[in-house]
C-alpha cells in the first residue's frame, strides 16, 4: 500500500468517525424566559420569571440563575467585654448579588453537582475573603444567611417539572421569583442537562434587570451631575431639618 493510498484511507476514517463522535454527545437544550427583561421602579415588589423548554426524554436539567458578581466591605462582630462592636474589616469578592439553583424531584444538589461545578457549594469555592486568615466557611455561613433572610440565594428541590416524553424529548417548565431586593444588572441563566451516561449539554440564555421610572430618573441625575444632585441633597436634608425643628418647637409649646 502506497502512502497516499494510506493516508486516504485516514482522511476518510477521521470523516466517518466525526459525526458518529458529535452525534453522541448529549443533545442541546432549548428554552425560552419570559420575561425577557425586567424593568424595576420604586414599587417593584417582586416579579417571577418563567422558563420553558425541551430537552431529551432521558435528561434531567439543573437551571442555575446567577446575578452581577458583587464585592463589598462588612465589618466583623465580636464581643469585647460585655458588648458586642465590629472588630475587623473584612472584604468580601466574587460573590453573585443572587444565585438560584432549580432543580426537578429527582436530582439532589449535593457533591455530584459540585463536581460539576453546579451548587452552593460551588459559589463558596469561588468566595473570597480578606484578610486571607479568617474563617472563609464561618463568614460565608454569615453571607449566605443574610443572602437567604432577603431571598436572594436558595436552592430550590422540584422547582422543575417535565411534560410527556414526544419523539424522544420531553418539556420542561421551572419557574424562580426575583424579589423585591433585586438589584439592576446583567444576570445569566444556565440550563445544565444531565444524561444518564454522564455526559452534560449546556445553553446559557443573558437576562437583563434595568432601573425604570422614579429610580432610573435619580440615578441617571446623580450620575450626570454629581455636584448639583450633592448640592441638592443637602438643601432637602436642611429643609426638612428645619421643618422637623419649627414643628417640636410648636409642639413643645402646647
């Protein structure tokens, strides 16, 4: 056999086997949000938002919703004698301002979905913390309680549900409230489909949180002009000083 008639034959094997090694990958999620973005005022209370969608009969899909990733300064309490008072500093990063994990009946958040990088678990591994020598675990057990106390992180058993298998798929249907706490931002959802050979589809859809009326109005005021909206501030905050002053004075007469 000549060395072209080989390497033929090589080319024509690597061709047939392709599509045969794609095609046994786990098939593509699709899904659809409604909304599609969401507008909040000064009277936002809530809004759930809905996902539908189809996947194949065999897979069971883990919807993760990530909001913009957030970094801020909280002091740490302790007690100094008989009082309670902030003791240190500590700098908290690349924490998501909310995560939501929805899964069906059948799939437990727990180290399968850690392992792939789903879960909870999984936010606290990418949590940082400064100064490096705190208790991370102590104070990420602190976070996620003040992060759950404004329903803002949860994991959610059974929030999926699956329609009747057609043609080899199935629907799927989960549906997550964004509350009242929401902040504006780019948020993501991922749909991570789990097959029963372990192979994984994944399809990640951006979901866009704006500002609107009252809200949008003010902080697109003091952003633009930051010293007239300072200056103003203090004119309102000595206005209603002065007010609060003339009516205890009054009262006080009486």
């Amino acid at each position: 056999m000549t060395s072209r008639t080989a390497t033929r034959l090589l080319v024509s094997f690597v061709l047939v086997a392709l599509p045969a090694s794609v095609s046994a990958g786990p098939e593509p999620l699709e899904f659809e949000i409604a909304p599609q973005e969401l507008r909040i005022g000064a009277f936002f209370a809530g809004r759930t938002v809905t996902l539908s969608g189809s996947a194949g009969e065999s897979v069971d899909v883990a919807v993760e919703v990530f909001g913009p990733e957030e970094a801020g300064d909280f002091h740490l309490k302790g007690k100094v004698g008989p009082l309670w008072m902030n003791v240190e500093r500590v700098e908290l990063g690349h924490a998501p301002h909310l995560y939501l994990l929805l899964t069906s009946d059948d799939v437990r958040p727990g180290e399968e979905l850690v392992g792939l990088g789903i879960g909870l678990k999984h936010v606290e591994n990418k949590f940082t913390v400064r100064p490096e020598n705190l208790d991370k675990e102590m104070i990420f057990e602190q976070f996620l309680k003040l992060k759950r106390s404004e329903d803002l992180y949860d994991e959610c058993r059974g929030a999926v549900t699956y329609g009747s298998p057609n043609g080899g798929r199935r629907s799927f249907h989960a549906e997550f409230l964004l509350p009242s706490s929401t902040a504006p931002g780019a948020y993501e959802i991922v749909a991570t489909g789990l097959s029963t050979d372990g192979s994984i589809g994944v399809t990640t859809r951006d979901f866009q949180v704006a500002e609107a009326g009252v809200i949008k109005a003010i902080h697109d005021f003091a952003f633009e002009h930051g010293l007239v909206y300072g200056i103003f501030c203090v004119v309102i905050a000595l206005a209603v000083g002065g007010v609060m002053g003339v009516f205890f004075r009054r009262t006080g007469t009486h």
